[in-house]
C-alpha cells in the first residue's frame, strides 16, 4: 500500500498494530476498529494554537502529580491485551491525552486508555473524532473525553458513567471550564482561544 484512502474498502477491515507498524506511508494514519483512516493534513492555525494553549494549561496542572500530559504524534493503542498491544486493532493519535498509570506508558506510545483524551476538530476529521473515535474511547474506557470546536471557541466534555459517555458539559469562550475527572483542573475557557 502505498497511499491512503479513508476507510478503505480494498484494504479489508482487519489490520491489526502488527501491520501499523510495519507501515511506511508518508502521511500519518490511524488504525480504528482494524481500518486504516488518513489524519489532516498539516493542522490549521487556529488547531495548533488551541493544542498549545492546552498543553500548557495540562501540563502545569499536571506538574508533580502522577498523571502526566502527552501531545500528538502519539500512538495511543486501545487494547483490553496490554501484553499483546501489536493485535490491537485501534491506534489512534489524540492531539492530547492525560494517562495517570505510568505502566502504560512505553517507548513506542501507551498501551490501553488514557484517563483523559482531547481531539480538537477540523474540517477534515469532524466526523471521525465525533463518531468513530467517540465510540473507540468509549468501548476501552477513557474516563473523559474533550472535544474542542475552535471556530466555535468552544469545548464539550464527555465523562465515562457506568461504560457510557455522558455529556458533562459545553463550554463557550465566557465560560470557565472544569473537569469531572479532575476537578481542581479548571480555567477560563478564553484561555484556550486567547490567541484566537
């Protein structure tokens, strides 16, 4: 294979980690539910300026505590099979993610669910991050999900009750944001979009 459609019929349904690493595309692909998904293309402004405002504000949250901030590139496996993450067939790369078990932390990326996961639209992966990856982060646990809109300025965060997100809340530029997961982890939303 050397280019990428998204999902692609030809290429069947059933890659596994195995075979994601053995890829060398030139553009960056995820693996979700054993099909091959192109990411965007180089992000747009608005996307990295957001990525780097929360980074900052996870990560001097997260400074000194167990759980540490991680952003993309990032290879996220979701797998129930720590010990055999290359049958994994999910690898994504969240644009953030918070993991507080340093155990599944590897070299290559982490192996099961991190306990929080941020994916910041665009246009091109709206619809995955909405769908598919909300589903995926659902199914192998992730406690919290944050989907950021930056045309909207805006965040929706998701929280893992009884194996279902529910929605924790939507926040708008005005608003102050808080976590369930972590609630000491709190700050004006116009933090975010400040550059914006």
């Amino acid at each position: 294979m050397n280019e990428v459609n998204e999902p692609e019929a030809l290429y069947g349904g059933n890659y596994t980690a195995k075979d994601y690493l053995s890829w060398t595309f030139d553009e960056l692909v995820e693996l979700i539910k054993g099909k091959v998904w192109k990411m965007s293309p180089a992000p747009t402004s608005r996307h990295q300026i957001a990525n780097s405002n929360l980074s900052r504000l996870f990560g001097n949250h997260f400074v000194g505590h167990k759980c540490i901030t991680i952003h993309a590139p990032f290879d996220v496996y979701l797998t129930h099979e720590p010990n055999d993450y290359k049958s994994a067939r999910t690898v994504v790369q969240p644009d953030l993610c918070v993991i507080c078990d340093r155990t599944k932390i590897r070299e290559f990326g982490c192996v099961g669910a991190p306990d929080l996961v941020v994916e910041i639209l665009s246009k091109s992966t709206a619809k995955k991050d909405l769908n598919d990856k909300y589903n995926v982060y659902q199914e192998f646990g992730v406690k919290e999900y944050w989907v950021v809109f930056p045309l909207e300025k805006a965040i929706t965060i998701y929280a893992l009750v009884d194996g279902r997100f529910e929605e924790h809340g939507l926040f708008n530029f005005e608003d102050e944001i808080d976590s369930k997961l972590f609630p000491e982890l709190t700050f004006k939303l116009e933090e975010v979009f400040t550059e914006l």
